[in-house]
C-alpha cells in the first residue's frame, strides 16, 4: 500500500535526523493521508487536498 495522495501524487519526504553529538539518521516523513468516499469510491486524500476541495465546493 502506497503512501501517496490520489488527487495530486504527493508522497513521502526523506529528512534527516540528529543526535546529540550531530549524527545524521535518516528518517521518511509521512503525509497525512486520510481515505474519503468522493463519487462512490474509497480514496486516499491528503488533508491539504481536503482542505481544497472544501473550498471549491462551498463557492
């Protein structure tokens, strides 16, 4: 199962993290992925996505 948004392709980022003596550990930062039920079908949907469409849909 990917972690990728289905209305725009947005997936995870790489980050870095660091110890106290400054030693890098490379880390996956999620997206907030939420699954919605738009025009009968299940969908993963990013919250920024959902946001959107919420602001489309009320004008």
């Amino acid at each position: 199962m990917a972690k990728r948004c289905d209305a725009c392709g947005r997936g995870s980022t790489k980050d870095a993290s660091r110890s106290h003596s400054n030693i890098k550990t490379t880390k996956r930062q999620h997206i907030n992925l939420q699954t919605k039920k738009m025009a009968g079908e299940k969908l993963k949907i990013c919250t920024s996505c959902i946001r959107t469409l919420a602001k489309i849909t009320a004008k």
